[in-house]
C-alpha cells in the first residue's frame, strides 16, 4: 500500500527525462546549425564581393566546422540529410575553386537551407510522436 505511488512517480520521471533529452538534443542541433549559418553569410558576403581568396579561407571554416559537427549529428538525424550537406558542400567547393559566383551563390543558398531544416525537422513535437 506503501508503495502505490512508486508508478506514477516512476513514469514521470521517465517522461520528464525523455522531453529533456528531446529539448537537449534540438538545443545541440539549432546551436550548430546556427553557428555553421553564420559563417555561410560571411561567405556569401565575400561571393557576392567577388572577394574570393577570402571566400576560400571562410569555406575552409565552414568545412571545418562541419566535420566536428558530422562527429555527433549522425546520433541526432538520418544519414541522407548529412550526405546532402556533404555533396552541397563538395559542389560549393568547386564552385569556389573555379570563381563562378552564381553557382556558388545558389549552392550556398542550398546549403544553408539544408543546414536550417535539420533542426526545425527534428524538433519534439506531437506531429513527430504520432
């Protein structure tokens, strides 16, 4: 009789647990996504300038950033999403090496809109659940 409360109390905490580690994970995804952004409209900047040794130094940050983040994402989302990222970025790449600024642009515009709806796809919410 004791111990009727065990249960519910039980449950609770699992579910408190579970919306913490959902709300933890999305806070990890926004917070990379927000960072990779970020460099990506420096870069953008810098294309549209047609500035582009300086364009190759600040892709070569936003690789680099990218792959600390691919270490731990793939726990977080499906893999197809991170291929589409690498393939965007392989494209970018390129465009950078042979100076083609509308290819570039479109690509970089690409990539942050693939970066940006990881987050927003992985959120906890009802319509993920069920």
């Amino acid at each position: 009789m004791k111990r009727d409360y065990l249960v519910p109390l039980s449950l609770i905490i699992l579910l408190l647990l579970l919306v913490s580690a959902g709300w933890g994970a999305n806070r990890f995804l926004e917070l990379g996504a927000d960072s990779l952004v970020v460099i990506a409209e420096d870069l953008q900047t810098e294309i549209y300038g047609q500035e582009w040794s300086k364009a190759q130094i600040t892709f070569a940050e936003v690789k680099k950033n990218w792959q600390q983040m691919s270490k731990y994402w793939p726990m977080l989302i499906h893999h197809q999403e991170m291929d589409r990222i690498e393939e965007s970025l392989t494209k970018l790449e390129v465009y950078l090496l042979y100076q083609e600024p509308s290819d570039a642009q479109a690509e970089l515009r690409t990539l942050v809109k693939l970066i940006q709806h990881i987050p927003k796809k992985e959120i906890l919410n009802l319509k993920n659940l069920f």
